[in-house]
C-alpha cells in the first residue's frame, strides 16, 4: 500500500491525552485498517463515514487541550 508502518496506540486511563494520540494514529492508519479489515474478511464492521468524521471532529476539539496542558508543563511552569 506504500504507507508507513504505523502501531495503533492504546488509550491510558491515567493519561487523558493518550486518547487523542490513540484516535490520531487511528485516523492516520484509517486506509490500512479498512483494507485490513476487507483482507481478513474480519466479522468486524468497518466504521461508517459519519463515525470516521466524528473521530476527526472530537481530535480537533481535543487539540487545543493537547496544547495547553504542553505549554503549562513546560519547565518553566514547573
């Protein structure tokens, strides 16, 4: 498929940024994950287009979290 090898990421419950990490690289691996799931004839459906939009709709209310919690962790915050 000419792409990136990529490892999905898993969710943290202590780390709440951990799920926007884990639903980026999902949405970055979108392509593979929907073949893969089409190769294996898998028993799991695919998501919907409206469900894949959603994922980028919560990842883009989730950026500016990402943002701030990395600049007041910073070292000179500490």
């Amino acid at each position: 498929m000419d792409m990136p090898e990529l490892r999905l990421k898993q969710d943290c419950v202590t780390r709440w940024n951990s799920t926007l990490y884990m639903l980026n690289r999902v949405l970055e691996s979108k392509d593979a994950i929907i073949s893969t799931l089409a190769f294996f004839n898998a028993h799991i459906d695919a998501l919907y287009q409206g469900e894949w939009e959603a994922l980028q709709e919560t990842c883009t209310v989730l950026e500016p979290f990402e943002q701030v919690t990395v600049e007041i962790s910073s070292e000179r915050y500490s």
